[in-house]
C-alpha cells in the first residue's frame, strides 16, 4: 500500500478535470482491463506504464510501451522521480502529478478499474456490471416434456411455475419468503445448499431427510452438494439414481406417496433397499432450460406422505433455489476468474521485472527496444548483459507457444543465459552449452530459438551466433538492408543435445545499425490472412528514420496498421543497436 497519498489531475483527455488519488498498490497505466487505470486507446499498449512509491516518493516508469511516456515532455526510460507539478503524457492522455488535491478524487488501489474512455471516466467493474444487466430479458424456461407414468408429476421450469398461489397460498409465501430471506444473507454455493435443505424441513414436517445433487461443471458427473437429515445418528441420506436421472431427462418433478406400491418403482433394487415410504424430486433448471441437479425430500412414515399440494409447493422453492444455484456457480466462477486474473497481473509485473527496464549506455552506440506478450505474459526474450572484458551481449529469444508455460520457461533461459554468457569467452560457446543444459533438463516438445550478438564497442564488431532464430536485419547507409546468418544459424535450443554452434563476425561503420525480432513480428496476419512477412520488416527498415529509437516504433505502427485491428496471435518483441559514430 502507498504510505504518502498523491493525485494525477487529468488534463488531456475526455475526462479532462477529474482528479484520481494513488491510494494504493503499484497502479498501471494502460489499454488492458487489468490495468488500475484503463486507458481506451489503441495508441496505448496494453500495459504501458506505471507509478509506485518508494518511501514517500513517487516513480514513473515505462513498461517497454510502443509509443513512450513522457514527464515534461521528455521520453523516459526505466523509473523517473515525480514532482510537484510534473506532466504525465501517455499518448494522447496527459496528467498532472499532484501532492494535495483541491477537489474530490477518484481512489485508484490496486484492486479497482479506472476507464478512462470516450465516455469519461468510471469506477468499474461493479457498476458497468449492474448497467449492462439491469435490461437483459432472461431466456425463457424449456419446454415441458411429457407427463412421465409415476404417481404424480408436473414440470419444474421456473418461468411457467411463478408461485402458483392457487394452492396453499399461505404456506407457498411463507416458504418462499423464508427461503429468499435466507440465501439474501449467503453468496457462496457450499453455503446456500444448506440454507436451502433446512429451510424446507422447517415447511415440511415430514421430511426425513433430503439432498442436493448438482452436475460438475468439468465432467457433468452428477454428485451430492448437500443433505440433510431428522435423524442426526443417521448420516446416510438415501440417493436414487432412477428418480434423479427420470427428473433431469424429463424436466418434470416426481411425487410418489408410496414408493413400495409404486409399479414404475418396483424394478429398483436401491430404493427397496432405502425403505423410503414417500419422496418428490424436483429438477433444478437455470434460465435457459439446461437442469443443474435436483432437490429430493423424502420420508420414512407412511401415515404423513407427500402429495400434490407438497410437490407443488417444492416445484416452486426448487424454481427459486435452481436461480440460487445457478448465480452461486456465477459467483464462484467469478471469484475464480478474479484471482486468476489477479495471479496473471503480478505474474505479468514478474516477467517485465526480468527485462531490461533502460537501454544500456556505451559510447558510441544508441539502443531501442520494444516488448509486448500476446496474453498477459509470454514466451519472448531480450536481454542486455555485460560482460566483464567490457563487451555487451545482446540476447533475443522465443520460446514456442504461448502464456503460462513458455513464461515459466522464459523464465528459466533469463537465469541459464547469464550464466553461460559469464562462463564461456564467446557467443558460440554461450549457445553450445546453454543448448546442452536445455536438451538435458527434459523440455518434451518445446524448443527455443535464441540469437546472442556480443558487441566489442572498441573494435566495431558483433559476434552473432543464432540457435534457429530468425536472422537480423543489417542495414547500411546507402546500401539494400540484408538478413544476415542464415547459414551459419543452428538447431533451437533443446533439440539436439551435442549441437555445435558457430559465429561470424558483423563488422560496423557509423550509421550502421542491427534489428533482431521475434515471429510475431513477421507472422502478423491481417484481415486477409498475408503474413507481414520478412520482407515487410525489410522495407520498413529501408524507408524508415535513421535513428533506432524512432525506427523501433515506426516497424511496430507498421505492423499495427498492416493487422487492421485483428488481433495480436504471437508475443512481439523488437531490439536494435545503431552505432552513432
């Protein structure tokens, strides 16, 4: 949490004047919904930067975004110091860093949503959740199946039940009122069912016992929820599979007032064994018809069985508790979904957190980079290491596939590719024996591919030896650009455990510059289904400015504009060297 409160003052934008306050977390600036602040932009990357607090003071840094951020106007890259009255710019956004608000604010924490969008700025999810519903007509209920052969049966779909106040319309209000009073103060499914069952033995004095069967969402196996019993030194609550499964296919509630002289009944072993005199099931139906489970009661005294008025009166708590059941399993799956979501963020701060935050400072040379995952994380690597003679090692990387398991492995290549960078003398041995680590540490079907260019800035060279990766792009003033170690690149990593790797030498002259990128570059597909292709990256860089700092971000607007708003399939990430003089 923030110690030291401070605000951002909007003044650019469509929410120009609204003041929000940094009250608490680290609060990211961006165009996904899982930032604090959402800005609805597609000149925004989806995370594109973020301030924290650091004993009182206030840092902004930017998240390796496509188009920068800037504090008074000047690009900043890793963390800069917030003061009175700095300027935020985030693209078209601008903000004022403030200490003391004189005005009402917005809190941004860690656990809420900021749109800053074309229609002003909202404290979400909660209240765009309760517009977006408040006007949706619910499916109606499906459509009653034929009247099954037991004793008594009627259908169970909410919408045709309503509370039937034709019969015992005193005690259908007073179990419905008791029944809506009590889930009104549980949310969680493991603790409506309970509620449910025990306010219906209160309605139904003859009841023995009952339960709760519902489907798992994940194999449709039918399994008890929840039972209950009369009889507390009895823990076994009778289940019968042929009144469950009569009631779920048919959509119909069952009533037998006496399940031994019931013919339809006659032929189950299991409910002869149960000795149960009397029972009603009912289906439990969601909005749109589908059965979630079932609602049983039965009894084991023949002088008090169930009839018609009871199983009407059950039809019409089981419409309610199908409703109850269904939200509880929304309000689970919702809870689930948050904490994923809220796994992914951090997840996501962890892996930015392994990429360089600054561009490596050697004379002579400038340097640009450009990252950006497909999903919240990914499988894209850069890295700048230097090496203790003095040389710096550029390292780009892409681990195959997507999300959770190639972050886990990118991970892992971070940590096992510095190490080899300090303990062999050159770019090939680097790669050889990271290959050998990788191949023995059993990556199944994955692979990776991997570039390391060492740069000597004394000698104007870089050594460049490729595991498979896609070959940079050298361009020269006055010269075609061209792809270089085509040849001379090997197997990706983790293939072949005794690949030897070999590297060729890249000598540059000032203005010459190095691009290396990942597939998601080139294998951007537009509306048509063309890849952006190598060539593309070529002509880019051909037509492009001198400077890689500004050439980074005119090849990713390239390729934002070639997609025409299709989505991003693959992680993208860009890093290029120009020497200066």
């Amino acid at each position: 949490m923030f110690s030291t409160v401070a605000f951002l003052k909007v003044i650019q934008g469509s929410s120009s004047g609204q003041v929000l306050a940094l009250t608490g977390g680290k609060v990211v600036l961006g165009r996904h919904p899982s930032c604090q602040i959402v800005l609805d932009n597609a000149s925004v990357s989806r995370q594109h930067a973020q301030i924290v607090e650091d004993d009182g003071i206030f840092l902004v840094e930017d998240l390796h975004s496509r188009n920068g951020t800037q504090v008074n106007r000047q690009s900043i890259r890793g963390r800069t110091e917030l003061r009175e009255g700095d300027e935020i710019r985030v693209c078209d956004y601008a903000f004022v860093f403030m200490r003391k608000a004189s005005g009402p604010s917005i809190p941004v924490t860690a656990d809420s949503r900021i749109f800053a969008g074309p229609a002003g700025v909202e404290i979400s999810p909660s209240a765009a959740g309760n517009l977006a519903g408040s006007d949706q007509d619910l499916p109606a209920a499906a459509e009653s199946l034929k009247n099954s052969a037991v004793l008594a049966s009627m259908s169970a779909g909410s919408s045709e039940q309503g509370l039937r106040l034709n019969i015992r319309p005193e005690a259908k209000l007073r179990a419905i009122l008791e029944i809506s009073m009590a889930l009104g103060k549980v949310v969680k499914l493991a603790d409506m069912l309970p509620v449910i069952l025990k306010s219906l033995f209160k309605i139904f004095p003859q009841a023995d016992s009952g339960f709760v069967l519902l489907k798992d969402n994940n194999s449709d196996t039918l399994r008890v929820r929840a039972s209950h019993t009369r009889r507390p030194e009895d823990d076994d609550v009778p289940v019968s599979m042929t009144v469950v499964r009569q009631a779920m296919e048919s959509g119909q509630a069952i009533l037998s007032a006496d399940v031994g002289d019931d013919r339809r009944f006659q032929s189950s072993e299991s409910l002869a064994e149960m000795q149960l005199r009397s029972l009603m099931c009912t289906p439990l139906i969601d909005t749109s018809g589908r059965a979630l489970g079932v609602l049983q009661l039965s009894t084991l005294d023949i002088s008090q069985p169930f009839n018609s008025d009871d199983l009407d009166l059950l039809v019409s708590v089981g419409a309610q508790a199908g409703l109850a059941v269904e939200n509880g399993a929304m309000h689970e799956s919702l809870l689930k979904q948050r904490d994923f979501d809220r796994d992914m963020e951090i997840a996501a701060q962890v892996q930015l957190s392994f990429l360089p935050s600054t561009a490596p400072v050697v004379a002579g040379y400038e340097f640009a980079d450009y990252y950006e995952a497909a999903q919240s994380i990914g499988g894209d690597y850069f890295d700048y290491v230097r090496i203790p003679d003095g040389r710096l090692a550029v390292v780009i990387g892409d681990v195959s596939g997507k999300g959770i398991p190639a972050a886990l492995l990118m991970a892992r290549l971070h940590a096992s590719c510095r190490y080899h960078l300090f303990s062999a003398s050159s770019a090939e041995g680097a790669l050889t024996s990271l290959n050998f680590e990788m191949s023995d540490s059993g990556l199944g079907y994955r692979f990776i591919t991997l570039s390391i260019a060492i740069l000597d800035p004394t000698r104007h060279e870089i050594q460049l030896a490729s595991a498979g990766h896609l070959p940079p792009i050298v361009r020269r003033p006055g010269r075609r650009s061209e792809f270089v170690g085509v040849r001379e690149s090997g197997m990706p990593l983790g293939v072949m455990a005794d690949q030897k790797y070999d590297s060729f030498i890249i000598r540059l002259e000032p203005n010459d510059a190095v691009i290396f990128y990942t597939d998601g570059i080139t294998e951007a597909l537009n509306p048509s289904s063309q890849l952006f292709a190598k060539e593309r990256v070529r002509t880019v860089i051909d037509e492009g400015p001198e400077s890689v700092e500004e050439l980074v971000p005119k090849l990713i607007d390239a390729v934002e504009t070639f997609r025409e708003g299709r989505s991003q399939r693959d992680d993208i990430c860009v890093t290029a060297l120009r020497r200066t003089h």
